[in-house]
C-alpha cells in the first residue's frame, strides 16, 4: 500500500486536530491512502488529553495573554505545549489493519520510527512505554494513539527548541504528576534536539521523513479538498467549541 | 451535596484524578480525569457510569469488581491505571 507523505505544513490548533480526524475519514472510506503528516502550530497551542479536565492542566489567562490556543484532542495522554518556532509534530494514519493490532506494539512501532532518526542525528534515545521517548533520561518526545471505526491514527511531538518559560507558563503541572520521579523539578524531565545536535529544523524534517518512510512505497502529497473542506466543518462542530473543549 | 476531590499518580503509570459529588449517602455524579489512556475512548463514560448511584459505605473490592465487570463487557483497556488503582482512589476519597 502506497503512503502519502505530507510535509511540514503550519496550522492553528483547530484545524491540526480537525486534519486529523478528516484525513481519517477519508481513509476509512478508502479516498485517501494512508497519511504520514508533518506539522506545526501557529499560534503556538496547547492540546490536552481528551480525557483531561482543561482547568487543572492548562492556565487559560496565561494562554489568552500570550496568545497561546488551546484545543482537546481525540487522544488520550497529557497536555502538550506546541511551540510554534520549537516543535514538530506528527501524524500516522493508516487502516488499522496495516498496523498492529496491539497498541502497546503499535505505540513501539511509530516511536521506533522516531527514535531511528533520532539515530541519523547521533542522539541516542530510547523507548520508554507507553508513549515516551527519552534521551539522556529526559522526554524528548510523546505519543497518543486512538482508533476509531478501522482507522489507526497515532499522533505525537518531537521537541526541537524547547521554551521552559513559556510551557510552564501556560501548563499546570502538579506535584502529584512528577511524585513517582526521581527528579528535582518537571522541568528537569524535558529536552529538545537542539540541546544535542545543532541541526536546522529542515534536517530534523528530512531525518524524520526518511525514518518514517523507510521500507514503506511512498509519495509526496497534499491534503485533498475534500479532506480540507471536511477539517472545517469538524473545527465548527467540534474543534473550535466550548461543549468540546471544555467537556471536562 | 457533598463534593471530594483526590488524585493518584500510578506507579510507573498516569496520573488520575477523580471528583465525586455525594448526597444522602450516594454517588450521585463521578467524573474521573487525567493522562491515561482508555480504548475505546467512549469506555470512560461507561465506567464512571457504573459508578454513579454507589451507596456509602463502599470498599475498594466493590469498585474494582463494578468496573471489572464494564471494562470486560465493553472490551474496554485501561493503559497507565488499572481497575484496582481506580478503585484505590475512589474507595479512598469515600472513606
């Protein structure tokens, strides 16, 4: 089966999720081929777990002051903060049936894809289940997997340039989160391919692609109208609305 | 109405948090949340369901088998906390 590659492309937060979720129908109906999908947010965003509760884990003052958007996702997992100039996201998705079916082994499949150009660029990393990738003991990169009527989309971030002052801005991070973790602050729990590897945000790209496209037949694509105009419409009836985002 | 509040960072696992509303002695409403993961995600409304409608006093062996029952019947996983770690907790903040 031959995968579309979408390069890196800037969205705001709504429409990244609503993307998602288009791109999912429109391979569930057998329109599109599976989509491997780069991008960015702009504005910066947060997204938080769509089982996560928006006022205990994001600062929405913090966000409105610093024009920082905020969008639940389908996936479960935590709250990210997408840097707009400082972080690289990802999107697998494909027919469930070309993926594994246990998620713990699909999780390690895509992370490995990960952790492989993490390789290219002499950054050892490693696989921490369920959806962590640490370097030097620090997450570099997470996860959030679903699948939904026969569609597999997992979805994650790889840090390029971290801004501590700006996440923990706009995240609440509990005491109780870090409370397992041998370490001194949340902060310490973060690092970013800058801080290992001086490479231009492009070679990470071009790393990442060659990664996640390695054995597969692939071609470069666009999203299809279709699929953008269907994201519209799902930012109107779900992304951009309070009963959605702030459901819990 | 009385309105409690407490969380739980799973060893090695997520974070959960529950908020229970009780009144005359029951769980009249549960809403538990955090970073974990739940597939299918619709199975956590199917849980906290299960639990809406407890009678006070509750031990943790009932929770556990309630949601026992609806994670197998829904063929519902839990990743990043277990039956037992959300019984804990709910068990927990009602004692």
């Amino acid at each position: 089966m031959k995968w579309r590659v979408v390069d890196f492309e800037y969205w705001n937060a709504w429409m990244n999720m609503a993307l998602d979720e288009a791109i999912g129908d429109a391979v569930r109906s057998g329109k599109s081929p599976p989509t491997i999908r780069f991008y960015g947010w702009d504005p910066s965003a947060v997204s938080i777990g769509c089982f996560q509760s928006i006022k205990d884990e994001v600062d929405l003052d913090a966000c409105r002051r610093m024009g920082v958007d905020v969008v639940r996702r389908r996936t479960g997992g935590g709250a990210v903060y997408h840097d707009k100039e400082g972080e690289i996201t990802y999107s697998v998705i494909a027919p469930e049936g070309i993926m594994e079916k246990d998620i713990n082994k699909a999780y390690f499949t895509v992370c490995s894809w990960i952790i492989d150009a993490l390789d290219l660029m002499e950054i050892p990393a490693t696989f921490v289940p369920i959806n962590d990738i640490l370097v030097e003991g620090r997450k570099i990169s997470g996860s959030a997997q679903t699948r939904r009527g026969g569609v597999f989309l997992q979805h994650g971030t790889v840090l390029y340039n971290i801004s501590p002052g700006k996440m923990f801005s706009v995240l609440r991070v509990g005491r109780t989160k870090i409370s397992d973790k041998n370490i001194a602050s949340f902060e310490d729990r973060v690092t970013s391919i800058l801080r290992h590897a001086k490479l231009s945000k492009d070679r990470v790209l071009q790393e990442l692609r060659r990664s996640f496209t390695k054995g597969k037949e692939w071609e470069k694509g666009a999203y299809t109208e279709e699929e953008k105009s269907r994201a519209r419409q799902l930012v109107l009836e779900r992304y951009s609305r309070e009963e959605w985002n702030f459901s819990r | 109405m009385q309105n409690i509040t407490a969380e739980l960072k799973v060893k090695g696992g997520k974070l959960v948090r529950v908020r229970i509303a009780c009144e005359e002695n029951m769980v009249f409403h549960i809403e538990i949340t955090g970073d974990f993961f739940i597939h299918p995600e619709e199975g956590l409304d199917a849980i906290e369901n299960v639990l809406v409608g407890l009678r006070l006093p509750v031990s943790a062996s009932e929770v556990e088998r309630l949601v026992n029952e609806v994670v197998t019947k829904g063929n519902i996983k839990m990743m990043g906390f277990s039956p037992m770690d959300l019984a804990m907790l709910v068990a927990g903040a009602l004692a």
